[in-house]
C-alpha cells in the first residue's frame, strides 16, 4: 500500500530540508521547514510552509514557501516552488560566507 499524497509531500519536504540545510545546519537540527498548512486537490497538493532558525555559524534563517506537487499513483510527479529567491540566497550566502571565513 502506498502512502497517501500528503504523506509523500511531508516525507519530501523533510528530505528537502536535511538537503538543503545539511552542511550548514546548526546541532539542533536548525534550520527547519515546517509545514503550516495542506491542500488536496485531487492529485495536486498544496503545501504552505515556513523555513525558519540558525545555521551552525549563528546567521538566520527565515523564509516561507508555497509549494505545488502534483503525486501520481504515490510517488512525486511535479514539484513548482514558489519563494523570495533573492531573500533565500541572500540568507544563505551570509551563512556560507562566515562559515569559509
């Protein structure tokens, strides 16, 4: 049996997250997404989400998401995010930059 779309959006956004905050993530597992809400809408789901916290070298993290994923029979078939690229970088350059310095 397979698991229902929105447990694939969460198991996804949690890999998402390991991922993306991996190297530079803080020892309390900061920075973190959270997901604040689900749509279901047939094989479309929905997820609102917030990134928020500290990367190991103490810079913030605070951002927030819309994320579209279309789950057929299971499994991810698209993913469209939708953010302040430009705040996200900015964030994550600061966090690189004092972690290389």
């Amino acid at each position: 049996m397979s698991a229902g779309p929105e447990q694939v959006v969460r198991d996804f956004t949690d890999a998402v997250a390991r991922h993306d905050f991996g190297r530079l993530g803080g020892e309390d597992g900061s920075p973190r997404m959270t997901i604040t809400r689900l749509f279901r809408d047939g094989d479309r789901v929905v997820m609102e989400g917030r990134g928020e916290g500290r990367f190991r070298n103490g810079a913030p993290y605070d951002n927030r998401y819309v994320i579209v994923h279309e789950v057929v029979e299971g499994r991810l078939k698209t993913v469209r995010e939708y953010m302040d690229t430009q705040h996200a970088a900015s964030m994550f350059a600061t966090a690189m930059a004092q972690e290389d310095g």
